[in-house]
C-alpha cells in the first residue's frame, strides 16, 4: 500500500514516476512539501495517503463502470509469478503467490 500511495501522489503532481526508483527519490515528506509549496495548503502525510487512497477508490469505480467485465478479470498475472522465485533481493527465493488459489484469492480482497 506505501508504495501504491506514493506512485499516486507522484503521478497526481505530475512528477515522474521513475523517481520512486531511484536511491533517496522523492519521500512521503518531499511529495507533502511539493504540493505545500504549489498549493499553498498545509496537510499531513496521512492526510495525503488518504488522498491517494481515494483516488485509487475512484479509478477502481471508474473501471468498474467503464468496461464490459469486472476490473479484476483484467488483472491476471503470469504463471511465473507463481513458479519462479525471485533471484535477489529482500524476497529472494519467495514467489509472488503460493499457488493460484492464493492469486486468486489475494485479488479478491483487491477488488471487494
């Protein structure tokens, strides 16, 4: 969810994404002073997670009403996400999903 959060407020500022890759990018602290100093408006870090959190909620109504089927039978992942271990990192030897009942299961509880 941080890292969800953080990608809304960085596209909703028009800022590049990709900053969020970066070693020491943009933190929750500097996101909340950019828009301090663009809208003059003084607010909280919770209070802009929530903002990001609303707008996630928004888009998922957007698609939900736009489209012809359901949002979550679009979000399908690819078997490797099951089979394959990650190589590096803090999940080394760790799969995205145990199995695909737990896929199916963990998207479930994205789109109640």
């Amino acid at each position: 969810m941080e890292s969800q959060d953080h990608r809304i407020l960085v596209n909703s500022l028009i800022m590049c994404v990709f900053t969020f890759y970066i070693k020491n990018g943009f933190t929750f602290e500097d996101i909340n002073e950019i828009y301090e100093g663009i809208t003059g408006v003084h607010t909280t870090i919770k209070k802009m997670r929530s903002i990001a959190h609303n707008i996630w909620l928004l888009t998922r109504l957007f698609n939900e009403r736009e489209f012809d089927r359901k949002p979550s039978e679009y979000n399908i992942q690819p078997l490797r996400h099951m089979k394959d271990p990650l190589p590096t990192g803090r999940a080394k030897n760790c799969t995205a999903f145990v199995n695909e009942k737990d896929f199916y299961a963990s998207r479930t509880m994205l789109y109640v």
